[in-house]
C-alpha cells in the first residue's frame, strides 16, 4: 500500500467522522428537492403496478405448466409486497409545522425501513427464479445451462440484497448526523 493512499484514506476518515455543519435553508431545500422526487415516483408507481399486474395476470392465464405457475405466482405475491412497503414506509408529505429537519429525519428513517424490508423481498424472490427454472426444464433438460442461470440469478439477487445492506448503514449515518442538529 502505498503512503499516499494511507494519507486519503485517513483524511476520508476523518471527514466522515466529524459533524455536519448544515443551515437551515440548506435543509430546507433538500426536504423540499426529496419532496418533488418522492412525488414523481409516486406517479411512477400509479402507472407501474397496473401494468405490472397486468403482465402477471396474463402470464398466469396463458401458463399450463404447475412450476411455471407457482414461480410467477409467487413473482406476484413478492411484487405485492414490495407495493405494500413500499406504500407502508412513505414518509408522507411534510406538514407546514413541522420543522424541516424533523421531516428529513424522518423521511430517513423511512427510506431505512423501506430498504431492510427490501433485502427480504430481494430474498422472497429466489423461491420464484428456481420455480421458474424447474418448470422452464433448464434444471433437467440442460442441466449445465440451468445450473448457471440459477447460478447467475441468485448472484444478481445477492448483489443485490448486499447494496441494500450498505444503504441501510448510509442512512443510519444520515439519521445520526441529523439527531445531531
């Protein structure tokens, strides 16, 4: 390693570990920035879950095979609960009140909910993907084939979960630096 690595990442250390020295406007305006964005997602979401629930209501209609329909059966159901976290842990709107930090801390504190609850959804898929690979034959006719598909989709989905670990901790921090305000 070299020393002037050493030297980073000790002044990285260092950055991370001191306060946060933010204005109130500065808040303020990043409640108000994260306000717009969660407003535009919840427009997102308006449009996506019809048509989510469509394609898995046309797919279940046109499969015969059992694992195929058990997969997207339960594709659907992990899809049902990522809306209802989704829905359950939104901060709301930020009422005229109440202080723009509280907001923020809150909104934090929501989105951390929300990502823990995610790595169990990421989990409540891999049922799905080896339902999916089973009923498709990539198991038993191409076992080779099969095997790296699975392989390769419980890697993504372990990456996956893996990311939202780390932004859980982010926004633990986060959390931390705002109860120091």
């Amino acid at each position: 390693m070299h020393e002037d690595d050493r030297g980073y990442r000790e002044l990285w250390k260092s950055q991370e570990l001191e306060p946060m020295h933010i204005t109130k406007d500065e808040v303020c305006a990043r409640v108000h920035r994260h306000e717009r964005n969660d407003k535009r997602l919840g427009w997102g979401f308006s449009v996506l879950i019809p048509l989510m629930v469509g394609a898995f209501v046309y797919r279940l209609i046109q499969l015969r095979q059992p694992w195929l329909i058990a997969g997207v059966a339960w594709g659907f159901a992990a899809f049902c609960y990522f809306v209802w976290i989704s829905f359950r842990n939104s901060p709301g709107r930020k009422p005229p009140s109440e202080p723009c930090v509280d907001f923020l801390r809150r909104m934090f504190q929501s989105r951390r909910r929300w990502t823990v609850d995610m790595r169990r959804t990421v989990l409540s898929i891999v049922p799905a993907v080896v339902a999916c690979a089973w009923g498709n034959g990539w198991l038993s006719a191409l076992p080779v084939t099969g095997m790296l598909v699975l392989i390769a989709m419980t890697l993504l989905l372990g990456t996956v979960w893996f990311l939202m670990v780390l932004e859980a901790r982010r926004l633990g921090r986060e959390i931390e630096k705002l109860a120091s305000q």
